[in-house]
C-alpha cells in the first residue's frame, strides 16, 4: 500500500522510546557508570607501574578491568533489548494497522481484511508477592496468520478501544445480517445460529440455555437443567458480538 507512506498514522504506540530523554537519563549515567571502574583501574595501573614495576600494575589493575569489562557487557545487552523495544510498534491509520516486530518485515492489515479479534488476561503468580497479569490481542485475517500484539503494548491507552471500534463496525452488520439469514456464525470455540449454539462435542438449541455471563476469564453458559458449561475466552473471537447475537435468542 503506497497510500500508508503518504498518510500519517493517527497514533503510534511504541513499546518503548528510544529518544534523547533515554540517552541522557539512561544511557548518559550507564556509560559513566562502565567508565569509572575502568578509569580507576587505569589510574592503578599507571601508579604501580611508575612505583612499583610490571607486575604491580598487572596486579592492581586487573580486577576493575574486569568489572568494567562486565558491566560493558551489561550495557550491551541492555542496550539490544531497547532497540528491540523501541523496534516493537504499532501505528493506526484511517485504512487499517501496521505493525513491525524486530527482525521482521514490516506487515499492515486492512480493516476489512481482519475477520476477528481475540482479547483476553493470563494471570501468572510465581509467589505470593509476585503477581503478574498479561493482558493479549489477537487479530485474525483469512489472508496472513494471527497477529498476536505484544502484552506490554495492549496496556497503552486506547489501542484495543479503537482497533475494536474499526473492526466491529464492519463485521458487526455482516454477522448480524448472516445470522439473521440462518447461516452457522463460527465464533472461535463456539458457533452460533437461529436454531442453536454450537460446541465441539455438544450442541445447545436455544429453548435449553437459560442465560450467560462472563467470569473469571471464561464465558458462562446457563443451562435450564442448572448445569453450567464454561468456555475460556481466549477460544473465542469476536466476544462482544458473540454475546450481543445470543442476548437476541434467550
């Protein structure tokens, strides 16, 4: 697409900046810190070479060589993974998202070229005082493979809202119309109809499901019976018209 190097996006969220605010409140104070052991150690060297010989200055030099050595290292690495993130992006346009990802090529999609879209949190509690929840967006397109956003980035204010608000504008009237059709509507791990919904190993008419909700990560299917099926939401796309189409047949 030509058009996107001659439109500006309206948003871009970075993973992480790389500006000169990074490199005099970061970058600046690290190399500084990689510098003094090693200016100590040159300063060692040169005193017990003037004083005391070779070996002397072997001796006491060595050691902060080697702790600038290392930390040199450190800043290398670190260095690599802010130029990683700062390569992490993704760039909202009036015709759909682009996105880049660190030794990849630069790739874009369509709004109507995205078919659905997954969000869901994993919670991950490695002790009781570390608790970590990471938050996925998935986007699917028939044409490339699923696009799953960087955690980090889904938590910059706005990105799901407007990705959503593009993407449902144009599937919510093409699915509502199909169902209206009685045609099947595959919503990840359930699809749904006129007549009923339909799970992998079961399927549900409508006079039978008494209610749903959304708990805990999963989507809760009430029963007449009183029995509850539970479907995670991260096996599902499309969530919001998924729920909306049900609410019509129960």
């Amino acid at each position: 697409m030509k058009r996107s190097k001659n439109i500006k996006p309206l948003a871009e969220y970075r993973l992480q900046d790389l500006g000169w605010k990074a490199i005099f409140q970061v970058f600046l104070p690290a190399i500084l810190l990689v510098l003094s052991p090693l200016t100590y150690g040159l300063w060692r060297t040169l005193y017990g070479y003037s004083n005391y010989g070779p070996a002397a200055a072997y001796q006491w030099g060595r050691l902060w060589f080697y702790i600038s050595g290392i930390l040199v290292i450190l800043l290398l690495l670190y260095t690599l993974r802010r130029l990683i993130r700062s390569h992490t992006w993704i760039r909202i346009f009036p015709w759909g998202i682009q996105y880049h990802l660190p030794l990849r090529r630069k790739k874009q999609l369509k709004w109507e070229e995205i078919s659905g879209i997954s969000t869901y949190s994993i919670n991950k509690s490695f002790t009781p005082l570390i608790n970590r929840t990471k938050n996925y967006l998935v986007l699917y397109s028939r044409k490339f493979r699923p696009f799953v956003c960087h955690p980090e980035l889904t938590k910059r204010p706005g990105l799901i809202k407007v990705i959503k608000k593009q993407v449902y504008q144009i599937l919510r009237p093409k699915l509502t119309q199909a169902f209206k059709d009685g045609k099947t509507i595959p919503f990840g791990g359930l699809s749904i109809s006129k007549e009923k919904a339909v799970l992998p190993s079961t399927e549900i008419p409508w006079e039978f499901l008494a209610g749903i909700s959304i708990e805990k990560g999963n989507l809760m299917i009430r029963l007449t019976a009183g029995n509850v099926i539970q479907i995670p939401i991260r096996n599902l796309i499309n969530l919001e018209i998924l729920v909306q189409l049900i609410k019509t047949e129960i």
